[in-house]
C-alpha cells in the first residue's frame, strides 16, 4: 500500500498569542532597563556638570581674592552678610568686584579697570548699590540658601561682619587723627588724594585685610548638590 506524506502541522491561535504575550513582556523589561540607564546617566551627566560649574565658581573666587590689594583709598575687602565686596589688582591697574547672594542664586559683578582714583571711588560707590541687574553681572550659581564668609587674623577665625583689626595706614602720624577730629584742613592722603574728615579718618583707621578667608556656600533645591560647601582660601600679603 502507498503511504502519503505527513502535511505539517502549523500553529494555533493560543499558540500565537502566548508567544506575544511573552514577547510584550520582554520587550517592556527591556524598555524598563533601557530608560534606567537613560536616567542615570543623565543624572550622573548633570551631576557632573554641576561639580564642574561648582568648581569653576571655586576657582573664580579663589583667584579673585588671590588678587585683592589695599588701595588705602577704598576698603580692600568688606563682607555684609549677603555680599562680598574687594578691590584687586590688574594689568590696567585695580577693579572693584562683588560677589552676592540674590534670590538663591551667586552672582558677579566686576567694575572696568582703572588707574585713578576718581574712577576707583566711584565703582566701590557703585558696588554697593548693586540690584543684581547690571551689565555685566554673571549669574554664577544657582540654588543657593545661604552664604557665609570667615576671615582668618592674627590666629584665629572669626565671622568676617564682626569688626576686624584696626590698623593705623603708613606714614600716618597722630598728629594728623587729632587734626581731623579737631576739624582741620585734610591733608593729601595716598595716591596724592585730597579728601574730606571721613576720607581721612578711613584711611587713618582702617580695617586690616585677613591672611586667609573660608567661605561656605549651603546649596540646596535647584543647585544640583545639596548640602554645605567650604573652601579655605588664602589672600595675597599686603605691603
């Protein structure tokens, strides 16, 4: 007797649909871990670019201070609580700089070099009155609570708002305090300045810049990197 081929069996519908069941399954496993990685990596991605923007402000704060000088006509570098204020050296001669805390977030401001005196005055003016909306301010860092700067003198660290060591400015002699408290006629101060009883007094009586600062920066939502940043950073020996 002949025998027929066996015709193949194909599949059945269950058959078919369990088969996509289970690759629906694998396939969403597989979207789950691919967008994990996806979010960790663009968490670590801005992580990391917040470390570098942070270090960045670091090291622009650090060279800055690394450059302050005492004109002895306006105060070398004074901190209120929210902004830090200094005068530091240039190609072109000095500028005023200033560095403050607005609605969470640090920013910069520097004045145009100068070499007079005129000019100097009138950007240390100016550096205190900032609104945060000058040209020329830099928005360095965002999400940033609170702000706190320590100066380093004679030994010991103390908040930089408490007042520092008052020094008497070269060449100032006693004769001339009592001169300008008794009312009389200015005489030339440093650079060839002619200034009033205040100006004189100011630079007769001066705070003394500290050896060192350290600053700390509390940064919180929106920053990146909660939590609190210090950097101890030494400033230049003054003349």
């Amino acid at each position: 007797m002949r025998s027929f081929p066996t015709l193949a069996r194909g599949f059945t519908l269950i058959e078919v649909l369990v088969a996509l069941l289970i690759l629906s399954v694998l396939a969403a496993t597989a979207w789950k871990g691919l967008d994990a990685i996806s979010t960790a990596r663009q968490v670590a991605d801005g992580s990391l670019q917040q470390t570098l923007r942070l270090q960045s402000v670091m090291t622009q704060l650090e060279a800055d201070l690394s450059q302050v000088t005492d004109t002895q006509i306006v105060t070398g570098m004074q901190f209120d609580g929210g902004s830090l204020r200094l005068t530091r050296r240039t190609a072109a001669g000095v500028q005023v700089v200033v560095w403050t805390v607005r609605e969470r977030r640090l920013l910069r401001w520097a004045s145009p070099e100068t070499s007079r005196v005129g000019e100097l005055q009138e950007h240390w003016r100016r550096a205190t009155q900032l609104q945060g909306r000058e040209p020329g301010t830099l928005v360095a860092l965002q999400g940033v609570d609170g702000w706190q700067v320590y100066c380093f003198r004679s030994g010991s660290l103390s908040n930089c708002q408490s007042s520092g060591n008052v020094v008497r400015a070269p060449g100032a002699a006693p004769a001339a305090a009592a001169s300008a408290a008794s009312g009389a006629e200015a005489a030339p101060g440093p650079a060839g300045v002619s200034g009033d009883q205040g100006a004189v007094a100011s630079l007769l009586s001066r705070e003394q810049l500290p050896q060192a600062v350290r600053s700390q920066l509390t940064l919180g939502e929106g920053s990146g990197m909660a939590g609190v940043v210090s950097r101890d950073m030494m400033l230049p020996p003054q003349p």
